[in-house]
C-alpha cells in the first residue's frame, strides 16, 4: 500500500494548480485515518479515481494538496471526540481559500465531510468582488447565508423578550418589533400607519424627561439608557420600560434618527425600589418600636402623676381643670402609641370576627393625626354592631391606603369622610370590582372632596402597577391589593368619581352569619365572563354595557362587522360571547352570524331584540344565535340565561 508522505511528491506537485469550488466531498475513513470510500465530488477535486485513492491516509493525501494542512489534520488520526469541526484555509494572502471540516467518529469507523466556503465576512466585504465569488457554488453560500442570517434575525425578534426599534427623527417608527403590541397595544403594522402615537403611550409623567434624554443623545450622539413607563392603549396598563437609545446622524451632524431596545422592566423595577429602602425601613421600624415604648412609658408618668396630682386637689381648684386636661391628652397620646404598635406587630394570613365600626373607627383616630392639618376628617357610622369576618391586618392597610390617596388628592385641604352602613341591595354603580357579596351586607366607604379622577383611567385604577403620580412617588399597588383583599373576603370595591368634586370609594363585606370559621378557606375568584358588543345606538351600547358590568361581565364595544373580526383574532384572550343588539330590521345580520360561528366555534352569541318585533327579523338570524333576549324578560332571567349561556 502506498501512502503519500512527502510534501514534494509527485502526486503534490500534480495538486499544486488551482482547484475549484468544493461542494460536499465526503470520505469514510477507518480508524487508523485511512479511506476506505469517498463521494465522486472530493475524488474529483483531488484529481484521482476513487480507486487510486482507497487505503491511502486522507492526512497525508491533503497535506500533499496544501502542507499547512499537515498539522490541524492530526485530528484525522490521533483525536477520540465524537465530533470535531476545523475551518482551514489554503494559497497565497492574495488568492486564500477557506474549506469547513467536519469529522464524526462511530464505532469501527470516521466520516468527514469537506466542503469550500466564504471566508468571514470582514475579510470577504474588503476583497474584489470575482476574488471570491466567481463560482457558482461560492454565490450559492452566499445566498444560503443571506437566508440564514434573516431566519436568525426574524427569529430573534420574533422570541427575544423585548422590542427592537428604529425610529425617525420625529419619534416615528420606521421599524419596530411585533412585541411592541403587547405593551402599547398596537401592533407592530399599526405603528407604520401612525407614527404619531409614540408620545400617546408614554406615561403624561415621565415624557417631558423623556424628551431632555432623547434631545441629549441627538447633541452628544452618544447612547442613552433610561427608565419609564408606557400604557397600553388597549388593557390601560402601565409597564416599566428599560430603553437603550443610540442617535444616528450624517457626518454634518444632521439628526436622522434613533436605533434601540425596549426591555420591560415592571417587576424588577418595582423590586429595587422595595429593596433599596427595605434594609432602612427595617432598621427604623426597629428604632421607631423602641421609642414607642419609652413615649409609651412616658406619657404612662405624665398620666399617673397628674392623677396623683388631682386627687390632692379641692373640687374648685383653679389648677383641677389643668390637670385633667393634661390626664385627656396624655390617655389619647397613650392610646394612639398602641395603635401604632399594634401595626407593627401585627401579621396577615389570620381572620377573625371583627366589628367593622370598632376597626374604622380605631384607624379614624389614627388616620386624622397624620394626614394634614388643612384636611378636615369626620366619621360617619352606622348604628349598632356590624360583624364581618375578615383578616384585620389586611383591612387595616387597605383602609389606611385609601385615606392616604384621599389626602393627597386634596393638597389644597378639604374634607375627608371614613363611614360605614348595611346594604339590604347594592347601588347601579360603574367600575365594579370584585363577586356580589352576600346580602345584607356591611359597606365602608373613603370620600374625599379633592381634584377626582379622570374619566379616561378610572376603568383601569385597580390594575396592577397603574398610577398617575411620577414614576419615585408610587408603585400602583395600593388599589390593586384593596381589590385583591375584596375578591378574597367574598366581597367588592367600587369607585365614584366627579372630576373636580372628589371620589369615593365603596368595599363591601358581607356579614358574618357566624359559621365562617368552620368553612375551608375561600377559592380564588373565577375569571371575569367577556362579552362582546356589536350594533345599536351609541346610547343603547352605553347603558347596556354598563348594566353588564354591574353584572359582573367583563365587556368591549365594536363598531363594525371588521373591528368585530380584528377584536376576535387579535385578542389575547378572546371573549366568552358575542351580544348582537338590533333596533331596528338589518339585512345581512343572519349570514355574518353563520360566518362567524363558522370561523370561532366556541364563540356563543346572544341576540337582543330592541325596538322592534321579533317576528320582523329573519329566520335565519334567529336561528343561527344560541340566546334571544326580549323586551319582556326580566333583568334576572337575562342574567341567568346569559351565564348559564357562557359558562
């Protein structure tokens, strides 16, 4: 057998003239490095028949083609991985060629595959044109890696959990990432259509800092990272954005835009802002405790030796009427140090039987001691004992939450009112939150008469992480955790609000009947039912919409059959029904109806018959829907029907 060893043998000096492209040789070698088969392409770029080949060392075939190969090819012979992959290159600095490797070793046996290929990409941008790209297979890699490399960057858009952007000069998008949606709540597409829409989903709170960052990148062309919030224009919630912005401008120094990323940032930022104060907080609490105790023990003093004082002391003494002025205050600032210890010391996750005058009324004395002096406060209690069974931590922070919101919407003073009363029915009201509670039940309410709240986000107050102060001064939590405590305790929230006039806010808790504390702990609230709107006067879908949210449902509006459509494929939680309210005799309502079962099959649909006969409409119409609502049903039939429809 015959093997090439020499660099200067006559089989390398026959290799020595250029070879041509590679494409996919391939060769089956035994253990010991030597070939045993080889494809036609590899036998035909080394110029030999497959059967002069057989037996030879591939090594030493291929260091006779290109001696610099004698080296890396050890791998062929002397290497146990299961897999190697070597890039090597042949020829003079000036007409290099690169070659891919791959060496797969199985038992008794060693495959390899060699193939040409580009050289990286530095190097190929740099080198004439018909250097490297003269053959048919080299425009066909490049064409491969042009592939790949988009299939890379669409995927790596498409999973990557943030947003990749390119915005014009004017903070118009000239390309953002399809994650976009699920922050701002409009797509991707849309935002090619209206690139005005940047500032409308920036927090009111945070876009004028926004704008001073974005004009420093533009000056100092320098990236910029920063911190703010953006809402989604269609859930209403706020999320935390990390930006990196870059400014991109021509040599002269012409602004042309922005490239960057958007991260959201929502829990880690909340996170850091408890952390950072969690080790202080801590640290006061535990000082704060401490000279609770010594005022505590203080004022005991002040108390006692007043008393002692007193007792010596003759009916009509001047100084008697001092003295007991002085025991008063002493006994209140007594008690409100308890209070507060009793914050301090207490733990949720515990409930008990409380009476809810005795709770509000406890924190009433706490609450007007802190808030400013400009707020007037006054209770408003319901006569007699009004018995829940709650988690008294809990209400305590819920109910000292709402009075501090109140306060600080009344920074000019004006008047605060903590109440509670029975509730035999509960009142029509908007933005409910939470199960009916049982009937009777015992309501507390907060009213203050301060700046109110705006129409736009009073539907989305309770939403995690949405507030309308800066974006150091609150989390969005507070309203939040008062609509979690009355899911949990079987109850509901509500909000009223006249912008200008001051808010109040409802929590209803049903009374205990006293056999609570023998029953497994409450489940979770179910998710809210969603229905779907379509048709009749604005007026109509209104006060429909409304009566349905006191309900309980979840509901959204829809203009035309194509935004009813885009709701239903687009959502990410489609709704549980479609409502069809008709006023009047409409052709084509039947075959859209047919369509869309069609295309949703889990979609149920109701029909509600408004301002004319059900016998004017059409048969097909009233066949293809699952619910007709008529005029004469009553309100608890439509409610039973319409739950059992979408349960």
């Amino acid at each position: 057998m015959t093997e090439v060893s020499e660099r200067d043998s006559p089989l390398a000096t026959r290799l020595a003239p250029e070879r041509g492209w590679l494409d996919s040789g391939r060769a089956m070698l035994d253990t010991a490095g030597r070939i045993q088969a080889l494809n036609s392409p590899l036998a035909a770029w080394l110029a030999r028949s497959r059967e002069d080949l057989a037996g030879l060392s591939l090594r030493e075939v291929l260091a006779g083609c290109y001696p610099e190969w004698q080296e890396p090819l050890r791998v062929l012979e002397f290497c146990a991985e299961p897999f190697d992959q070597l890039v090597l290159t042949a020829g003079r600095d000036g007409a290099r060629h690169w070659f891919q490797m791959e060496i797969t070793r199985a038992p008794g046996c060693v495959q390899v595959r060699l193939s040409s290929t580009l050289p990286p990409v530095t190097e190929l941008a740099e080198s004439p044109w018909d250097e490297h790209l003269s053959s048919e297979g080299a425009r066909r890699e490049v064409f491969v890696r042009m592939l790949r490399a988009e299939a890379r960057l669409h995927n790596l858009i498409t999973h990557w959990p943030g947003v990749v952007f390119s915005q014009r000069a004017d903070f118009s998008f000239s390309f953002v990432s399809p994650l976009i949606e699920q922050l701002t709540g409009i797509s991707a597409e849309e935002w090619q259509r209206l690139p005005t829409r940047f500032w409308d989903v920036v927090h009111e709170g945070d876009a004028e800092e926004l704008r001073q960052q974005a004009r420093q990148a533009a000056r100092t062309l320098r990236s910029a990272a920063s911190t703010y919030r953006v809402r989604n224009l269609a859930t209403r919630q706020i999320h935390y954005i990390l930006e990196h912005r870059q400014a991109v401008a021509t040599e002269g120094g012409l602004l042309l835009g922005y490239e960057g990323v958007w991260l959201d940032v929502t829990r880690q930022t909340l996170a850091e802002k408890r952390l950072s104060g969690a080790a202080w907080k801590e640290t006061l609490s535990t000082i704060t405790m401490g000279m609770a105790h010594d005022f505590s023990n203080v004022m005991a003093g002040i108390y006692s030796l007043s008393e002692t004082f007193a007792a010596q002391l003759e009916e009509a003494h001047p100084f008697r009427e001092g003295l007991q002025l002085i025991q008063k205050n002493a006994r209140q600032a007594s008690q409100l140090v308890h209070r507060i210890i009793h914050l301090h010391h207490g733990k949720t996750g515990e409930r008990s039987y409380q009476d809810l005058n005795v709770l509000v009324t406890e924190l009433f004395e706490l609450v007007r001691r802190v808030i400013p002096r400009t707020v007037e406060a006054s209770l408003e209690l319901a006569s007699g004992q009004l018995p829940i069974y709650v988690d008294p931590v809990e209400f305590r922070q819920v109910a000292i939450n709402l009075a501090l919101n109140a306060a600080e919407a009344m920074p000019r003073g004006g008047r605060l009112v903590f109440g509670s009363s029975i509730e035999t029915q509960l009142p029509p009201l908007e933005n409910w939150r939470g199960p009916q509670p049982r009937l009777p039940c015992a309501c507390f309410r907060v009213t203050d008469t301060g700046h109110g709240i705006d129409a736009s986000v009073l539907p989305t107050i309770f939403e995690p992480f949405f507030t309308t102060k800066a974006m150091n001064k609150g989390s969005g939590l507070g309203l939040y955790n008062t609509k979690l405590f009355a899911e949990k305790h079987g109850g509901a929230l509500a909000a009223e609000t006249q912008p200008g006039h001051g808010a109040t806010f409802r929590l209803w808790l049903p009374l205990a009947d006293f056999t609570e504390a023998g029953e497994s702990p409450p489940v979770p609230p179910v998710q809210r039912q969603t229905i779907l709107l379509l048709g009749g006067s604005p007026k109509l879908v209104e006060s429909t919409a409304e009566c349905l949210r006191l309900w309980g449902f979840s509901v959204s509006t829809a203009l035309s059959e194509g935004e009813l459509r885009h709701g239903l494929e687009s959502a990410l939680h489609p709704p549980n029904g479609l409502l069809l309210l008709v006023e009047h005799h409409e052709q084509g309502l039947g075959p859209m109806v047919k369509s869309l079962r069609q295309e949703f099959p889990s979609l149920k649909v109701a029909l509600q018959v408004v301002g004319c006969n059900q016998d004017e409409l059409e048969n097909d119409l009233l066949f293809g829907v699952h619910l007709v609502i008529t005029p004469d049903m009553s309100s608890e039939a439509i409610l039973r029907q319409l739950r059992s429809l979408l349960a």
